[in-house]
C-alpha cells in the first residue's frame, strides 16, 4: 500500500515550521483552541494519506487553508471568540514577544474576520504568511489572477474597516497595512 509515516519526519516538520503553522491557523479560526484543533485536524490528515504525500508541508498547509474554509461555510463568519482569544493572547505573551504586537495581531484578526472567506485565505496567505501569488494559487486551488483581484480587494476593504489615519494617503495606508499583516505574522 503506501508508505508508513516518518515519525522523525514529522516531529522535524512541526520543529521547524509548527510556530508558523499554528499562526496561521490561528489567523484562519481567530482563536488559539480552534486554530490548535484545525492544526490537529490538519495533522491528521497529513498521517493519514502520508503514503501519498511529496510535499508534507504543502499538504498540510492546504489543508489547513481548505479545513478553515470548510468551516466558514458551515459557521459563516466568526462570533463570539474575540474576547477569549485577547485574554488567551495576551496570558501567552513573553518577554520576546511585545504586547504591542499581540494587541496588533488582535486588532487584524478582528479585521480579517470581517472578510469574506477566500478573501482572507489569501490575506492570510499573501502578506501574514508572505507566499508567493503562485504558492497562494496553488495552496488555494485557483488561479493567480484569483489571488491577485482577492488580494487587492481585501486589503482595500481592510483599509476600509482601519478607518481613516493621522496623514495617511492610499499608498502609505497600503504599505503600512502589509507590513503590519507581516509583524503579525511573526515577521519583522
């Protein structure tokens, strides 16, 4: 049948890349429970068709980004879970972590919750995550004209629900939303 999974692999996948991953899961869900029981899930997948696997990364990725969107069809959009995932955060912080950056990391969730479903996979995927249009159409299943139009609209609808800022023209707003979408993502 198929090859049996490679506990080392995975135990080295989730090593270097789990802090990632579990970011975006939680960026996808808006929460640290669900985002860890999308991980989980997602995870279990992987295990499960590990014998037809090339790429366990991609694999779970996708998954992740096709578990989550599965669920807002079922759910619709997210309610209730802000307050849970701000106290959750904010008990999680350490001295590495700035509480300016969770409290940002709050506040764009509570904006990427707002959007439509593909529209933040691709947020999410693009500038949190910063894959590539062509990694971003690929995970997603579309095409790269998809993620580009997906993209634009929903940063420009996330630059509508920030509001207006002190001095802030389009292309400053612009810039200064992707980079915030990036040190959330635990880049800097």
């Amino acid at each position: 049948m198929g090859r049996e999974p490679d506990d080392r692999a995975i135990e080295r996948l989730l090593d270097e890349r789990g802090q990632h991953l579990m970011r975006a899961a939680v960026a996808l869900t808006g929460s640290r429970a669900d985002g860890e029981d999308l991980l989980q899930a997602a995870l279990e997948r992987l295990l499960h068709n590990w014998g037809r696997v090339d790429d366990p990364e991609g694999y779970l990725r996708r998954t992740l980004y096709n578990l989550a969107a599965d669920g807002w069809r079922r759910r619709g959009r997210w309610r209730g879970r802000l307050a849970e995932f701000r106290s959750q955060a904010r008990a999680a912080a350490t001295g590495g972590e700035d509480i300016a950056v969770v409290d940002l990391r709050d506040t764009l969730v509570r904006l990427l919750q707002q959007l439509p479903p593909r529209q933040r996979a691709v947020v999410v995927l693009r500038y949190w995550e910063q894959r590539t249009e062509a990694e971003t159409a690929e995970l997603l299943g579309c095409t790269e004209g998809t993620v580009k139009s997906a993209a634009a609209r929903g940063l420009r609808r996330l630059r509508e629900l920030a509001g207006p800022g002190p001095e802030a023209t389009p292309a400053r707003k612009r810039t200064e939303l992707r980079n915030d979408l990036e040190v959330a993502g635990g880049r800097s």
